[in-house]
C-alpha cells in the first residue's frame, strides 16, 4: 500500500493532471502536471544538496505556488517540512533553527535570516520571494528531476510544526504520514467533497489549517484552488462567486459581515463555508446565516492533532459547539481528579486517534507529560459533551491568546517585557476585540518613571513577530495577587475587558 503522502495525495489527483491546481487570482493557473513536475524537479534538487529522508528543511516563505511545490517535494523525498510564520524576526528564527537543526533553510531573500542560518549551521540557504523566483527556482531549473518517490512508513514523520509552549519557547509538534493522510481522507468524506467543488484558499500555509487541512482535501480529489495570498476582504468576496468551498478563522467571517450589502447573491455557487482555528461567535453564526442562508460549519482542531470534531455536513450546526467526534477520534472530558466528567459537566478535554502527532521533536519529558497513562492527548482546552457526544469548548485551561487564529503565550511577551528597563514586572492578557476575537493587553509595573507606550513597542520591534505586540499598555502600581502570589489574570481581563472594544484599531 502506498505510504508516500505524494503518492497518497497523487492517487487523489491523478485523473486531473491537466486540470487547473493552484490559481492565484490575476494569474495564470497552474495545472496538477505542473505542481507534480515543479515538485519533482524540487525533490531532484533536495538529493543534489544531500538531503536524505529524516533531515529537516524549514521554509520561512510567502504563499506560492513555489512554496506547496516545496512542500510536496519534501513528501516525496521524505525530507521533513518544516513551516514557519513569515512573522517571526531573526531573533525568533534562531531558536526554530537551532531547534530544527536543518539542512536546508529556504527563505524569502533578507539579508536578516543569513546570521540566524550560519548561527545554526544551516549547510544550504536559499530563497524564495513572493512571485516564485529566488535560487531555489534557479537552482533547480538545471537538475534532474527526481521522479521516484522514498518509501516511506506511515509512522515516519512528514512535518514539524511549532507550536508556543507554556514556557515561551515552541516545541514542534511531529506530524506523521498516518497522522495526516488519515485526517485528510476523512474530512474528505465527512465534508461531502463533490467533483465539482472549488476551494477559496485565503489561509496562509505555515499552519495545520491552510497547509493541510484546506489543501490536502483539494488535493485529494483534484479540485480548483482559488489561491489567494492573504485574506482581503473585498477580493474575497469577489472571488465566492466561483468557489463551492471556503475554510477560515473566525475573522474571515467578521470581515466579511463587515463588506456592506455582503449577502446571498456574493455565494450564489457556495456550498460549504468552514469555521475553525479559534471560538466563531454565535453572533457572527446567525449573522452570516441571516445574510447569506449558510449556517457556517464550526470545527475544532489543534496543531497537534489537526483536526478532532466537527459540525454535522448534514444535520444541525450549533452555535457555539464544535460538533462530533471525527470518525475513528475518541473526546472524553475529565475532571482535574481524571474521572470522566457526567454529561455536560466542563473539565479537560482529552483526544486519542489516528490524527495524534507523534510528540515533540526532541523532546520525551514534555511529550510523556502531555499525554495521560492510557495514551489520551491533553489538549489544553476545557468543554463539556452532551449524552450524544456533541462537544462545546468553553476556555482554555492554558494561558493561551488566540488573535486572529494565531496562538500567542503571554509567557513570552512578559519575559521580553521583563527584559526592559524600566519594567518591572508585567502581566499578558487577551480581552475581546472586534477583528481579532482577542487583542492582547500588557499591564506593567515600572520600574521608576514609567515607560512610554511608544518606547515599550518599539522595544519589542526585532524581537518579537508584530502579531504578539500588545495593542495598549497600562500601567500599575503593582499586580493584583492571589494568597500563593499568582498574579490573578481573570481580575485583569475583567478589570480590563472593554479596554480594546473602545478602539480595536492596531496601535
Ligand atoms: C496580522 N496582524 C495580526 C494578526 N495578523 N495581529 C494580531 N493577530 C493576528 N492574527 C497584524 C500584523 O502584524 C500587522 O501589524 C497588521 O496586523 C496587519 O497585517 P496583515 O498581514 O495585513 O493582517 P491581515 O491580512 O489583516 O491578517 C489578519 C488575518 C490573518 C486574516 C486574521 O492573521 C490570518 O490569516 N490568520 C489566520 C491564522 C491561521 O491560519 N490560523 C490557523 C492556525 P502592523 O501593521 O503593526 O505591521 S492552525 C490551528 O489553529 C488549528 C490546527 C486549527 O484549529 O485550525
Ligand atoms: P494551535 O495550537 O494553533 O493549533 O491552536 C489550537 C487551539 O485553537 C485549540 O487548542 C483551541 O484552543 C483553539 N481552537 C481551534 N478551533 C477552535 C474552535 N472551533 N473553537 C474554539 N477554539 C478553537
């Protein structure tokens, strides 16, 4: 049986290869034969630079058509693809390099990454911008493609993804062959695919969601992609008039609410319109069903995991729950003692399946730790099951900030803040914003005169990728406290829950 992922997604589209794949609006589209010959000329180069199944290559890269070429290549080698946020600063880079330990880092061209790739001993850095062009493109235009695809088992890994740890520092989470085919076949199915669907890509592809959860499933079947580099709110619309499918973070649905006279006639093709990566407000659900006659179907997912449960195809969709166990995917709820909680009681929500990565890269402890006894997955996440298995998240127990579907650990910003003279101490928190569903906020302590908003931000510029900045600053005489001396957070985000709703502008 084939084990390869290219094999596996080239089985799905074999019979389309003259078929429009990728089709970046404004330009010409790129069929499956040609993803299939770039990626192969791609893995022809990966063997000439002397990667071999196992080692790593970490591509810090805007979204292409180059850039899902790179990634197949890596599956038909079986070189390990690690994505990262085009966010992230050198400073942040270097601990993903030191990390990963690659042979290959390919970048979009700054002089910035060089340091943090000879920091590392990255043995090859090559580039790769925007429009597809840089040395990656030009290096291998004069190789041998590699048409042969490297065995491969479905426990080997085919990607690490990072993902913020408590501590501050990410740990990447090993994704296996099995961990991601299972997953894409079935969404597949669950999700009702048609030959005819059309699928509106506006993710970007360094996260679980865009990278695989959205194009596995085109690939799989062959279907268009309408591959828009970023979400643009008015483009996108635009573009629903030929799609049949689009999967997004809460904020595309906010946006898109926001375009006025947005309404049925912008969908006319539309069949399935996906909501995941962070909670949809049950608003924004009855908004959009209002406007448009589609109920959005809300799903539940985690690097770790890809995705767990998800909103009925047919049936009903419920705001403010996350649906069904995937088929195969066992949820239990247990409570802080690790008794199963009765029905619609909130505790742990705890995952066991085929889709369950394989650990952190490189890191035992912190896997065994995440993982109980039996071999259940702790997600972090708090929710309730109904007596028919219907999940409903209510929090995390986690300090995590979800901001426009991007996790932010307040760990992190607090020690970077920390670090400043004239900071004391400081406390992250998310409140409710507008665009983003949680802003984040930083309360600080100084240390003497206080600090002006504008030289704290600029501080954190170079540091840390613009999405973790906070968007205000408020200052303190000191932190409120609990009897353990655990800065109480909850009071923070009461104290301070309308904070970004008066102006959720970015500061
Ligand atoms: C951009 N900015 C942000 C965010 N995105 N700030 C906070 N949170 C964000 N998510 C900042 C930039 O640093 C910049 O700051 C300013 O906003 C404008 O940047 P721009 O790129 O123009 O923003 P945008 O295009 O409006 O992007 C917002 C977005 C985008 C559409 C919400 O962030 C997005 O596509 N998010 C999707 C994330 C995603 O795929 N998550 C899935 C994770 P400045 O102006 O100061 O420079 S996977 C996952 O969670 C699991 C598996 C699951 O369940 O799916
Ligand atoms: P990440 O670590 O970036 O993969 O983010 C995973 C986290 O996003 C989960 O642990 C949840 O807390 C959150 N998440 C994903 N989908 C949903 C959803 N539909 N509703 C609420 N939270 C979600």
């Amino acid at each position: 049986m084939e084990e390869n992922l290219y094999g596996i997604l080239r089985a799905g589209f074999a019979d389309c290869l003259d078929e429009p794949c990728l089709c970046p609006p404004g330009q010409a589209a790129r069929s499956y034969r040609e993803l299939d010959e770039l990626s192969a000329r791609y893995a022809g180069l990966l063997g000439e630079l002397g990667l071999q199944a196992g080692d790593r290559a970490v591509a810090q890269v805007e979204k292409s058509t180059e850039a899902v070429a790179l990634y197949m290549a890596c599956l038909r080698t079986g070189v390990i693809y690690v994505p990262l946020n085009t966010a992230y600063t050198p400073a942040e880079l270097e601990h993903f390099l030191g990390d990963a330990q690659p042979r290959l880092f390919v970048a979009t061209p700054a002089a910035a990454v060089e340091p943090a790739a000879q920091q590392a001993d990255v043995p090859h850095l090559l580039s790769l911008d925007s429009q597809g062009g840089g040395s990656l493109a030009q290096r291998a235009r004069s190789v041998v493609p590699r048409e042969t695809l490297e065995p491969r088992a479905a426990s080997d890994i085919a990607a690490i993804v990072y993902t913020s740890g408590t501590t501050g520092r990410s740990k990447g989470a090993m994704l296996s062959i099995g961990n991601l085919a299972s997953n894409a076949r079935t969404l597949y199915s669950l999700w009702g695919w048609r030959a005819d669907d059309v699928l509106l890509h506006a993710l970007p592809v360094f996260h679980v969601h865009g990278l695989f959860v959205a194009l596995h499933c085109a690939l799989l079947g062959g279907h268009r992609v309408l591959f828009h580099t970023r979400f643009d709110a008015p483009v996108v619309r635009g573009a629903l008039a030929e799609a049949t499918v689009m999967m997004g973070v809460p904020t595309f649905y906010t946006r898109l609410l926001e375009e006025p006279g947005f309404s049925k006639a912008d969908c006319a093709r539309m069949r399935l319109f996906i909501s995941g990566s962070a909670p949809l407000l049950a608003a924004s659900m009855e908004a959009f069903a209002q406007r448009t006659g589609h109920r959005i179907l809300e799903r539940y997912g985690m690097t770790e995991a890809g995705m767990i449960t998800s909103n009925p195809l047919d049936g009903e969709r419920i705001a403010g729950s996350v649906g069904y166990p995937l088929p195969g995917v066992t949820v239990r709820v247990r409570s802080d003692a690790g008794q199963d909680c009765p029905v619609n009681e909130v505790g742990q929500v705890e995952i066991r399946g085929p889709n369950v990565f394989a650990g952190y890269w490189r890191q035992p402890e912190k896997t065994r730790a995440e993982f109980t006894a039996d071999g259940f997955f702790r997600t972090g996440d708090l929710g309730s099951l109904s007596a028919d298995q219907r999940l409903t998240l209510v929090g995390r127990s986690r300090d995590l900030i979800i901001s426009g579907g991007y996790n932010i650990y307040p760990k992190e910003i607090e020690s970077a803040l920390d670090a400043l003279a004239g900071v004391a101490e400081s406390a992250v928190i998310g409140v409710p914003h507008a665009d983003l569903g949680e802003g984040v906020v930083a309360i600080i302590v100084a240390a003497g005169e206080p600090p002006e908003e504008a030289a704290l931000h600029d501080a954190l510029t170079g540091r840390l990728a613009k999405f973790k900045h906070p968007r205000r600053y408020v200052v303190l005489n000191s932190l409120p406290r609990n009897a353990m001396g655990k800065v109480e957070k909850q009071r923070l985000r009461e104290r301070y829950t309308e904070l970004l709703s008066q102006d959720p502008s970015f500061i």
